[in-house]
C-alpha cells in the first residue's frame, strides 16, 4: 500500500503532504484557463503546419492506454446553464471568454458533468490538476487499469467500470471489454474513455429528457451510467437465449456429419455466456458499496440533530434523489441477468454431454454391429472351408478302389452335395445354439 494511504471504517483515507487537505472540492479554474489556451495554441500552430503525406507516418505501439486512437470527444453537461455542450477539444465547447465558474458551479444543487472520450495523457493529468484528483487516481486512469472498483477519497469517489464492444467476425461475436472511469464529487463528475462509447450519449439523452422532472445529482449522473451499462447486456443475453434454445432442440436431431460444427456452435456459446458473466459479475461489488455508501449518508442525515429546512424536505422529496431506489433496482437487474446466464451455462453443459452421450451411443452401436458382421463373417468362412475341403477330398483323379467309379450314374454326385448342405445345416445350428454371434443392439 502507498504510504500515507490507509483503510478506516471501510473508506479509503489519504494523508500525507497531497493537496488540498480540504474535505471539498476545489476547482483550479486558472488550470483549466490554461488548457484552453494550450489549445488554442495548438490550433493555431496546427494550422500553420502542412498536411503531412503517406510516408510521413510511421507505426507506434502505445505504451499507456491514453494514447488515442481516435479524435478526442469532449461533451458538458451543466445544470447552471441547462445545456449540454460538445466539441473535440476543451476549447472547442465554447468555454473560451466565458467564466468557467458558470458551468462548474460548486454546489450541490447545480451538478456538472465533463465527459472525455479519447483523451491523451496530457489532457488526463491537467484535467486531475484543476480538479485535484490524486496522484493514484491518475495512475490508473493513464495505465488503463482493468478491475472494476470503487474507491473512496477524501472529497469524490473514483470507479472503474467495464463495458463491451460485439465484435462479429463472420458468423461469430465477440465482445471487447473496454473501461469507463468515473471520478464523482459532490458537485459535478468527470468521465474518461478511451473508446468511443454510447454510454455517455445515452446517459445525455436521458438527462435531456428528464432534467425538468428530477434532481439531477453527481450520484444519479453515475446511476444512470451505471444502469446504461447493464442495460446493454440485454440485447446479447436475449440473442444467446435464442441461441441456447436452439441446441437444446438439435441435440437429438444433429447429422453425425455436422457433429464438429455443432459441437463448435455449442463451445462458441459458452464461451460468450463465461464472458457475459465475468463482465457482469463485477458490478455487484460496485453495487453493494455504492448502496452502502448512500446508507451511510441517509444514517448521518438522520442522525443529525438539526431539524431539515423545508428546501431539504423538497429536495429529498424530489424524485432522482433517493438513488437508493434506482440502485436496489439496478441491482435486480444484475441478479436476474446473472442467473439467465448461469441456466444458458448449465443448459449448454447438459446439451454438450447429452450430445457426447448420444455419439458414444453411436459408435458403440457402430462398433457392434462391426463385430457381429465379422462374427458372421468368421463362421460362414469356417463352414465353406470345410466344405471345400470335402469337395477336394472326393475330387481327386484316382480311379482304383474307389466305391461307384464304374457306375456311369449321378447317385455319387447327389450323395456328396447332401452331405455337405446337411453338414453345413448342422454346423450353422450349433453355432445358432452355442450363441458365438447376436445382434448387435440399437442406437436408441
């Protein structure tokens, strides 16, 4: 653990010499000033520059996950000025000769939220400065960590939440996990990711459409993100549904001939079902200690011996500011999809065995009627043998001694031929009897 961090009462603690010491946040607007007009200035120096050709780039590996791939995706949202603002680049929301004190107001009641997609490193860590974000928040955000979590400081909590992208390649899907980090403060959140996401669109839309009607809140700004997320596993949950349902029905009817392909449709489905829960189950420790945290402060609300202002009781009243409800109600979600996802597992295994059973079925039946065919095979060569023998025996070319060698008759020929169809009708019945070979037993 870095030194100065320690854990008290199931919250992060941070001391040592970081800054600020204060338990609020406070804004460095002289920072962010500072990033737009190093943006600006970099326009402007862009501008001059000639437009590079073919041969002038050159390929580079990443070596941290802010190198962006993609344009930068800047998007505002302030409850102050009531609209939403989006650009690639900080300056270009139009924040340049205005005061940034409106749109980032501390308090509160007028929430903001700075969502950045594709951010570089430099924007990430003059970002953290104006909003003092601490050193080991940032280290996580610039090395892309990976483990869903959430982590509390001394005035904002910071997660970590993945998503998925459905990458098809041919006929099969693939999801892409990629992470959203949010960092909450009483007064506004700050959003970073290294993708495009549709997340942070929808959680906009939402609030479009509903900020006249609820208390829109950093806490309810993460909800919603939260809940946008988990509503995207539906789609690919109800399509493996489909699926699962489907190899139920063809464990039975399946050609031996397609058995590989079906075999590789069942793994493929399992695999996305595995995937589907590892993504999913770490929302439930994000949940718990989210749901934890707002029992927390509903507790020292209520145990606060000053009596509540009539604007508490409105806002309390409001709808949007109980985010315990919308939590217990994500957390439903989470817990019937992860159970979908545990039947779909155990009805894939039970079909991948059912299937394996039915093939072993069949190749052991295969594998009887081989014998029986060769057992039959063995006694119909062992009966002719012999017969070919006798046939031998009274076709040799002597003359002398021979019983009916002077008589010019067909009786020696018939003697001969019933003798044989009766010694072979005798030897056919004993192994009849003495059961060397019996059916061979169905497949089914």
């Amino acid at each position: 653990m870095e030194p100065g961090r320690t854990r008290a009462a199931g919250k992060l603690k941070i001391g040592g010499n970081w800054k600020p010491n204060t338990e609020s946040l406070h804004i460095r607007f002289d920072s962010l000033e500072q990033l737009l007009v190093s943006e600006e200035a970099a326009q402007d120096i862009e501008a001059e520059l000639p437009r590079p050709t073919d041969h002038d780039y050159t390929r580079k590996n990443p070596t941290t996950a802010c190198e962006p791939r993609r344009p930068q995706r800047f998007a505002l949202y302030s409850s102050s000025s009531g609209s939403i603002l989006e650009g690639t680049s900080f300056i270009e929301l139009g924040l340049a000769g205005q005061d940034l004190r409106h749109f980032f107001s501390q308090g509160r009641k007028n929430a903001w939220w700075l969502d950045v997609q594709n951010p570089s490193e430099k924007t990430v860590r003059q970002l953290s400065s104006a909003f003092g974000i601490h050193h080991l928040t940032v280290e996580d955000i610039v090395t892309g960590e990976c483990g869903e979590k959430i982590e509390g400081f001394p005035f904002y909590y910071f997660t970590c939440v993945r998503s998925f992208h459905v990458v098809q390649t041919g006929s099969h899907f693939e999801y892409e996990p990629y992470n959203i980090y949010v960092v909450v403060f009483d007064e506004g959140a700050l959003s970073f990711t290294f993708t495009q996401s549709e997340h942070s669109t929808h959680v906009r839309d939402r609030i479009e459409l509903l900020k006249d009607y609820l208390s829109i809140s950093s806490d309810w700004i993460f909800y919603a993100l939260l809940d946008d997320i988990i509503d995207s596993f539906a789609p690919s949950i109800t399509l493996i549904e489909r699926q699962v349902n489907e190899i139920d029905d063809q464990v039975y009817t399946t050609r031996a001939d397609d058995m590989q392909a079906f075999l590789r449709t069942i793994e493929d489905a399992r695999r996305r079902v595995l995937s589907l829960i590892r993504l999913l189950s770490g929302k439930t420790n994000i949940l718990r200690t989210f749901g934890n945290h707002h029992s927390e402060e509903s507790e020292a609300s209520e145990d606060a011996e000053e009596k509540p202002t009539e604007t508490d009781l409105q806002r309390y009243k409001s709808p949007g500011e109980d985010i315990r409800l919308y939590i217990d109600d994500v957390q439903d979600h989470v817990t019937t999809m992860m159970s979908s996802l545990s039947q779909f597992e155990g009805l894939l295994s039970r079909s991948q065995n059912n299937y394996l059973a039915q093939l072993s079925i069949d190749n052991l039946a295969g594998v009887y009627r081989l014998n029986d065919f060769l057992g039959k095979m063995a006694v119909l060569t062992s009966v002719l043998s012999l017969l070919n023998f006798i046939c031998n025996l009274f076709g040799q070319n002597v003359n002398g001694g021979v019983s009916f060698y002077t008589n010019n008759t067909y009786l020696p020929f018939a003697l001969i031929v019933s003798g044989e169809a009766v010694l072979a009708a005798v030897l056919f019945y004993l192994v009849r009897r003495s059961r060397w070979f019996s059916t061979a037993p169905s497949a089914h």
